[in-house]
C-alpha cells in the first residue's frame, strides 16, 4: 500500500489543502484513503466530516 506524506515544519504553506486535495482525487478514483492530520487544529479531519466521500 503506497503512502504519501506531505511535511513541513513551517505554518500556512498549504499542507492541509494539498493533503485533502490530493486525497479527494485519490478517493474519486476508487482507492481507499486514510487521512491523518498531527496539527494540533485537525483541520483534515472537520473537513473531512464536512464532505464525506459517496
């Protein structure tokens, strides 16, 4: 199983919005995705929950 991470240690450079992103069009291909946010806001996650995959 590939994994991507995406990692750095500077604040609003886009991470969040590459990694849900890039994660939304792994997702619409048919592949399962597991998204995991360490940033203390968990922002991926209140996304995630806002836009559920169908």
């Amino acid at each position: 199983m590939p994994t991507i991470s995406l990692v750095s240690p500077k604040g609003g450079v886009g991470k969040t919005t590459a990694a849900v992103v890039l994660a939304t069009q792994i997702a619409q291909k048919g592949k399962a995705v597991v998204l995991i946010g360490s940033a203390y806001k968990a922002r991926q996650s209140h996304r995630c929950s806002q836009h559920p995959a169908r």
